[in-house]
C-alpha cells in the first residue's frame, strides 16, 4: 500500500491536507425519528457514563494509591483536569477532526462547535443525525468523547511525581489534537487508512492503548527519573484506593467494550463476555507468576494484572470468542508482569506507575493476538498478523515522533520537570497549596 511507506515525521502535513477530501465519505445522514432504537440508545447512554466513570473516579484512584502520600493530591488533579479539559477540546474541534468527511488521515470541520449536530424538522418530520444508525449522532459523539478523555490520563501514569501541572495541561492539549484525533480517525472513521488496509481494533487497542502507552514512555525518558529512583523507597501510599480505583476500571469496562457494539445486542453481549473472561485470566496469570517468582501473591500485583487483560482484550472484545479470550488474558498476565517487574529494572527506565509496561505492552499483546484469534462468523472480519502488525507499528512509531518533538518544544518554551525542592517536598503542596493530613 504507498501510504505505507510514508515516514511517520511526514504523516504530520498530510494530516491537514484536504486533498483528497472529495473522496470522502458522506455526512452523518438525517434519519427519521422512528428509526432511533430505544433500547440501542439506553444501552449506549449506559456505556457513555461507565466509560466516563473509568476516569473519574476509576483511573483518578487506581494511580492516586499508588504515588507517595505527598503527591496524592496532584495524581488526582491530573485526572480531573484532563477530563475538564479534553471535553471543551472535543466538542469544539476534536470530534470534527476525528469523524467528520476528510481525507485518509484526518477529517474534517463540519462539526466545529458541534455545529448541525441537531434535531432538526423537515417537512413536519422530526429527524436526527446519525452515525450508527440506530442511535443519534449526540449520544456517539459522547460515547467517543469519554475514549478521549482517558486516553491522555493513561499517560500521567508514566511520569508521575515530577511534572509541572502547567506543562502537563499544554502536553495533553496537543497530543490529544495531534496524536489521538488522527490515529482515531485512521482506525475508526470511514476512509481512515487502517480502517481501509483492515487493521482489526473493536474498542481502543490500538487508539488508546498502545498511543498512551508509547507516549507514557516516551515522557518518562525525556523526563529522566524521579530524585531516588532505585535508591529510595517509593511504595504506594494507600492499595485501598488502588484496589478501588481498580475495580471501577473492571466494571466501566463493560462500557468500554461492550458499548463499542453501539448497540444493545449479541455482538455487545459477546464483548462483554470476553471482556470478563480475559479480565481473570490476565489476574490470575499475574498472581501466578509473582507467586512463584516472589513467594506471595500481592495486591498490586492482582489488580494490575486484571487491568492488564482488560488492556488487552480491548481490540479483540468484538472480534474472538471464549477460548481466544483466555489465551489473551493469559499471555498478556504473563507478558506485563514480566515488562513491569523485570524489563524496567532491566533498562532502568522511571515508568512511574508502569503506563507503559500494561498498557503499552498490553495493548500490543491484544492488538497483535486479535490477528491470530478473530473469528469471522463473530466480528465479521478475519485478522491477519501481518496487517495488525502494521497497525501496531504505525502507531507507535507516529505517536513516539510527535510526542517527542511536542515534549521538546514545551520544554525549550516553559520547562517541563518541577525543581529538585519541589520535587522532594511534593506536588500537592507545590503545585496545589494543599496537602492530606
């Protein structure tokens, strides 16, 4: 395929070329009211709120317990404020760019504002616009918002403890703009090139997965580590909020899989299905291993091996059925214990809370693994290795260039890591002026 040979640093004007927006699919069409399910809908606003619930509070706990106590604070802000943030950004130009008419790496502007996403009366007729057909345009562009929001939170994971809040909000401005709007756009809208070469991701394998994870990384190196790295102790500060923050990710995730059915039916059930399987397996593989190699099962340990088979079942939710469910979760226990407990040491690189080492990796095990185990008469498509390969390499290499020269740029303009004295004092006082007693 020629756009294949395109090097990832000259994907970025092609991005904003509107060259061959005339190829471009049509608008979202206006649809009678009648054709609206219900039920699809309910299912839909359902899925919409766990995913948001993924975030805050799910995502916001699950990191927050594990950061030292003096940066609690600041690992909850984070989260909440990207949540603010990447809302106001969506609905005034990211869901234009990521699912609207354009070109085979963006889309286009007919939804600035979310201008026209209305229902409008015709000739006495109620209608709604619509892109999945049984559902109004307002409840997807939602749903889709939510996969936004968590995307860049991922992230903060990888550099936790030495960011300045200041240029964390610039860094995720921008990446979400120029690096998830587009690679969501490649994978999910029609006319997006890997949709079109095939490449097989259900519900964010590859889009929130693997993007967060090789920018988690690509932030931790250009940060350095944390002040005491391998000297210090840096144990979690309360498992209770982990364990908690990690249960609400399992349960939101049914929104997350299941809702990329956008609709309430078998396919929806299937994902579900999947979803919980590979969940326990990726759990039980991760406590298998630290148990051996450790003597003791731990809690951490559990539940990042839970989160780490939620990671990876994501691109294949839709695709495989049970058995392609437990072979995932169990590669990928196995695989991100091993990357989070031994590659890390091993390289000495400072991936605070282990972004990369579960997502990143995770979601390369689903991504990769969905090519081996789709079934056709379930998602309607059969993977092929070789195409999810391509999937998995094209985002990687695109999202680590533009997040490193995104990083570099905010670093030349405001500086990127807080002082030494902040740093050891904590980021809830220095940052925030508060503090947990």
């Amino acid at each position: 395929m020629k756009k294949l040979s395109m090097s990832a640093a000259a994907l970025l004007p092609a991005l904003f070329s509107a060259a061959s927006f005339a190829d471009a699919p049509a608008l979202p069409k206006l649809v009678a009211a009648s054709t609206i399910s219900a039920g699809d809908t309910a299912w839909m606003l359902t899925s919409t709120v766990l995913v948001l619930f993924m975030t805050i509070p799910g995502l916001a706990l699950f990191y927050a317990g594990m950061v030292r106590k003096k940066n609690v604070l600041s690992t909850l802000m984070q989260s909440f404020a990207i949540t603010a943030m990447v809302t106001v950004l969506w609905a005034v130009i990211g869901y234009s760019l990521t699912f609207m008419p354009g070109n085979a790496y963006i889309g286009g502007l007919d939804r600035v504002f979310l201008d026209g996403m209305l229902y409008l009366k015709e000739a006495n007729k109620l209608t709604v616009h619509s892109l999945a057909g049984t559902i109004p345009e307002g409840v997807f562009m939602m749903f889709q918002m939510t996969f936004a929001i968590i995307t860049p939170a991922l992230i903060t994971g990888a550099f936790a403890e030495r960011m300045k809040f200041s240029s964390m909000m610039v860094l995720m401005a921008l990446w979400s703009l120029l690096v998830y709007v587009p690679v969501a756009h490649w994978v999910w809208a029609p006319g997006g090139w890997m949709a079109d070469y095939g490449v097989l991701d259900f519900a964010g394998g590859t889009v929130v997965h693997i993007n967060a994870g090789i920018a988690g990384l690509v932030v931790a190196l250009v940060l350095g580590k944390r002040i005491g790295f391998g000297r210090e102790a840096m144990a979690p500060h309360n498992l209770v909020l982990t364990m908690v923050g990690a249960s609400m990710l399992w349960v939101g995730w049914f929104g997350f899989n299941a809702g990329s059915a956008a609709a309430a039916d078998g396919r929806a059930a299937m994902a579900m299905m999947t979803t919980q399987v590979a969940a326990g397996m990726a759990a039980l593989a991760w406590m298998a291993a630290e148990w051996i190699t450790k003597g003791k099962p731990s809690v951490l340990g559990i539940v990042s091996g839970a989160v780490a088979g939620l990671v990876a079942i994501t691109p294949a939710a839709g695709f495989v059925d049970a058995k392609g469910a437990l072979a995932i979760g169990l590669a990928a226990g196995l695989i991100c214990y091993w990357t989070a407990t031994s590659l890390k040491h091993m390289l000495k690189y400072d991936d605070s809370l282990d972004a990369f080492g579960v997502h990143g990796i995770g979601g390369m095990v689903g991504a990769i693994l969905t090519g081996v185990f789709a079934v056709k008469d379930i998602g309607g498509a059969e993977g092929s290795v070789t195409t999810q390969l391509i999937g998995v390499g094209a985002t990687a290499v695109y999202c680590a260039v533009v997040t490193f020269i995104l990083l570099k740029v905010i670093d030349a303009v405001m500086g990127l890591r807080v002082s030494e004295e902040e740093e050891r004092e904590g980021l809830d006082v220095a940052l925030h002026g508060e503090r947990i007693e």
